[in-house]
C-alpha cells in the first residue's frame, strides 16, 4: 500500500535529557501513513530514547509527541494503556517470553488488551505465525528455535493486534545474512498488508535502504540530515558520509567527551 499525506505520528520541537545532559534537542520528525522510516545514526545518538518517547515510556522536556490527535506525553495511565493497543514493538533481540511456547508469546497481548474468546485467538496466533512462516512451530518453546525463527516469532507477536504504528529497534542485530533478508522482507510486507506505519532504529545501511521510504539521520542531539535513501546516498555531508561507507575517521569520534588526558593523570604540573 503506498504511503498516503496523512501523518499518523510527529515529534514537535522535542527536547529530552537526563538530568543536565541533553540526548535529544529540537527533534522534528513526522512519520506519514503506509511509510517505512528509518531512524539511523551511531551508538548513543538517542535513536533508541525516540521510541521510548513515542511509546510513552519517558516524557520530553519540551515539545510534544503526537500520535493522531493525542498528545503522547500529557496521557493518564488509562490514556497511555489504550494509545499502546495501537502500537506494535519488535524489542532488540526479540525479548520472548523464555517460560512460554511460540504458541502463549503470540497469545499474549491478545489476551492482555482484548476480551476474545480462545478459540479466535488460536485462529488468530496461527495466521499471524502462519505470516512469518512459523504455524509449524507453534509447540516449540524459544529455546527450541534459532536466532532469526525467534526475532520472527517476535514480530508475530508485534502485529497480534494489527497495530496502526509498529516500532522496531535494531531488528537486524545479531542476524546471519539469510534471515536478516528475510527479517527486512518481512517488516515491508507485513507494514504494506497493514497499511501501517514503521519506524525501523537500526545501523544497519543496505537492508534498511533497501525497504524504507524515508530516512531520519541524528547526530549531535538532533536531525543532522533527512530525505529518502537515494537523497542520503548521494550526500556529501562528512558526517553521513562517514556513517554510510563505514570509515573509522571522520565526524564520529572514537573517545566520549572528558577532560584532557593530562588533567586526569596530573601530568604537566599538579602532581
């Protein structure tokens, strides 16, 4: 399904720190209906606290998240409960439920937020697994499963509900060529049977290019650069530059912010 006008989720001027350290400044972002985005950048950048902003699990210091109409921030616990119905999260490393079969993990939040009978969840958990190509593994407990079967069996879980917005947080990591092709195959198909829109966090360049329709690149607390794939490909900008191609020097700076060397070790007159 192609991505319609409409926005479904912004981030308006939203600042969000720890304490006196600022992660995220000025952070203006809109994710549009039916659209894969990519929200790229290096370790630490604040890709990861964007989802949590938008699912409410940290709140901006400025600024606002809107999803629809709701302002994502200003909800009660009731409010944020039901906004959370309409979202789907595929967690890094898929974070399934280790006492639990295939089966009970994609169960799950269709017994947690609906009132369905058994019955119509079994059909339910069966065409989702069914989707990711795992109904024959639906007796198998994580344990049972490799790596890839298991962020797989996470995704089913993720789309359970047909969440208008599904979120994804380095869904490549740890992945074996194989399933991370089939993993990138499978959040643009699933998101285009949906018509819903993700929001994929990765480093991972070729594959998340390949499958989205727009890219979000942070550095420096904020958007550094945006625009689709082919736009950031062909950017000259030192920073994505270096990003994309992989190189050790560049913007992106090997050691954390400290104090001089010298300072520490008392070298250069205080001993």
């Amino acid at each position: 399904m192609p991505a319609s006008s409409e926005t479904l989720l912004e981030l308006r001027d939203v600042d969000f720190g720890y304490g006196d350290r600022l992660v995220l400044s000025n952070l203006n972002m809109r994710f549009k209906r039916g659209q894969v985005v990519a929200v790229m950048g290096g370790s630490g950048c604040g890709k990861t606290t964007t989802l949590r902003l938008i699912g409410g699990l940290v709140k901006a210091s400025r600024g606002k998240v809107l999803f629809g109409d709701q302002e994502v921030g200003a909800q009660t616990r009731a409010g944020l409960y039901a906004l959370r119905r309409k979202m789907g999260m595929l967690f890094q490393f898929g974070a399934l439920f280790t006492d639990q079969t295939v089966f009970e993990n994609v169960a799950f939040p269709l017994r947690e937020h609906t009132d369905l009978p058994e019955e119509l969840i079994r059909d339910l958990v069966l065409m989702k697994l069914n989707a990711v190509g795992l109904r024959g593994a639906r007796d198998l407990a994580p344990s049972e499963i490799s790596g890839g079967m298991a962020r797989r069996v996470a995704l089913a879980r993720a789309i359970a509900l047909d969440p208008q917005l599904m979120m994804y947080d380095e869904p490549f990591a740890g992945l074996d060529p194989i399933s991370l092709g089939i993993t990138a195959q499978l959040i643009r198909t699933i998101n285009d049977a949906l018509g819903a829109t993700s929001i994929l966090v990765t480093h991972d360049v070729p594959e998340s290019f390949a499958i989205a329709d727009y890219v979000y690149f942070i550095a420096n607390g904020g958007i550094h650069a945006e625009g689709t794939p082919a736009q950031l490909r062909a950017s000259q900008d030192p920073t994505v530059r270096q990003f994309i191609d992989g190189t050790p020097d560049g913007p992106f700076k090997f050691h954390y912010a400290s104090t001089p060397l010298a300072a520490d070790f008392g070298i250069g007159g205080q001993a």
